[in-house]
C-alpha cells in the first residue's frame, strides 16, 4: 500500500523526478505514514507548555519555533517568513536560507549535470552557488547596489544570507519604511532566482538596466497587492519621489 501511494506521489508531477527527488518524496511518506489520523485518538488542539490556561499565542509560537531543527535565528526570521511577498517568493527565501536552491553545484554532486554545465548563468565563470547566484556575482552585486543607490544608501553587503539579511535590516531605521524595506529584500532573492532561471531554460538574455527596471516595477506591485500601498502604481513607481522613497 504504501509503495503504491510513493509510486502515485510521483507519477502526479508535471515532469519525471530524478532519484534524489524520488528519495525526497519517499522520505516525505514517511513522514506522513508516521503522523497519520488514529481511530483511537481524540482530536484536538494540544501544545506542551501545561501551564497556559488561556489561549496563548505567544506562547504556542514560542513552543513551535523551539521545536523547529535547527531553528532560525530570531533575528532573521522576519526575513525568511516575511508575510508582504507571495508565496512563492517565501518559498524561495526560504530555500535561500537553507541554502537549497538547485544551483549548479548541487545539480553537480547529486550527478544530475556535469561542472562544465554548472556554471552561473549571469556572469558564465564562476561556478553557481546558493551564495554567488545571490550575491557575490557581479550581476547580483550590481542589482543590490542599484537598490541601495535607489534609496539613497551606501554600505559594504555581506555574503552570506545571514549576514546579509541582518545587515540590510540595519540599514533602514524609519519604522514606515521597514516593511518595504523587507519586502524588497525578498523580492530581489525571488527576481534574481527567476531571472536565473529564465536564462537556464529559455535562453532569455537579460541586462541589469532592464532586470532592476523590473525588479523596481515588481517592488511597487507585491507594496501595493501585498500591504496595500497607497501612491505605487506601475505607472509612477519611476518617479521616486512621490513613490516609495523617503521626501
Ligand atoms: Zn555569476
């Protein structure tokens, strides 16, 4: 039976998975197998902490996050589950932390792609990694800098999604600018994974003029669908002044 559901899970996707994903999948199963509903069992809402009495929804995060191997940093779990980017940006971001984006170099250990074809699509000589695809490539740094220099800010980045997160947070300090501070942040991981992306299977050749264009477009689009801000509309999201940049 239950080789049967793992066999149904991957024949369902869209495209053949390659044997890491089958093991992935499986593993997955087994998770579920372990954790299924029980006939004996009542239902209901359990959580650790006895002591708490009421409904207590700080105290139920806590108990959650510290169950979470390994957990993230609290300084930067805004970042990672930042909630004014679409799902599928959080799921990119998230992947990001954990360094699991399926760059060239991972493709390479698990044998799926030889190194000659692992490098990174943007620059075409350094080998693509989680890190350089993101930020030590010159096309990634250029995109940050073109940021920065949007807000009117200068700062050396890290290079490491930790670092980096914990320090682009420190840059903004006006409370009404950090949500959009933070969304950009996520928005820029997400753009330059699908911008890589859009080079690798469709041979789409893109230059950084137009890809911060879109990129600052896109801004202005998650601000206004995903916090409702007022004054961003495409049309004027050029016009800085009057956009999202501080008076
Ligand atoms: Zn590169």
């Amino acid at each position: 039976m239950e080789t049967q559901f793992v066999s149904g899970m991957i024949d369902e996707w869209c495209r053949r998975l390659y044997d890491w994903e089958i093991e992935e999948v499986r593993a997955m199963q087994t998770i579920i197998d372990q954790n299924g509903p029980k006939r004996e069992l009542q239902s209901g809402l359990m959580w650790n902490n006895k002591e708490m009495a009421s409904y207590p929804t700080n105290g139920i995060f806590s108990t959650l996050y510290e169950s979470l191997t390994p957990p993230i940093p609290k300084s930067i779990a805004s970042v990672v589950w930042q909630k004014y980017i679409p799902p599928r940006a959080q799921l990119t971001v998230w992947l990001a932390y954990k360094e699991k984006l399926k760059t060239g170099d991972f493709l390479v250990e698990k044998g799926i792609i030889s190194p000659q074809n692992a490098g990174c699509p943007f620059c075409r000589t350094e080998l693509e990694t989680n890190s350089h695809i993101l930020f030590t490539c010159r096309f990634a740094w250029s995109t940050w800098m073109e940021m920065l220099k949007w807000w009117n800010l200068a700062a050396p980045l890290h290079k490491s999604f930790s670092d980096f997160s914990l320090q682009w947070l420190g840059l903004i300090s006006e409370r009404k600018y950090k949500d959009i501070w933070l969304l950009s942040l996520g928005c820029v991981i997400w753009s330059l994974w699908y911008e890589r992306n859009k080079i690798k299977f469709e041979n789409k050749i893109v230059s950084l003029e137009n890809f911060v264009m879109s990129l600052k477009l896109r801004i202005g689009t998650w601000a206004k669908e995903m916090m409702g801000y007022s004054g961003c509309a495409p049309n004027v999201i050029f016009n800085a002044d009057s956009f999202i940049l501080r008076p």
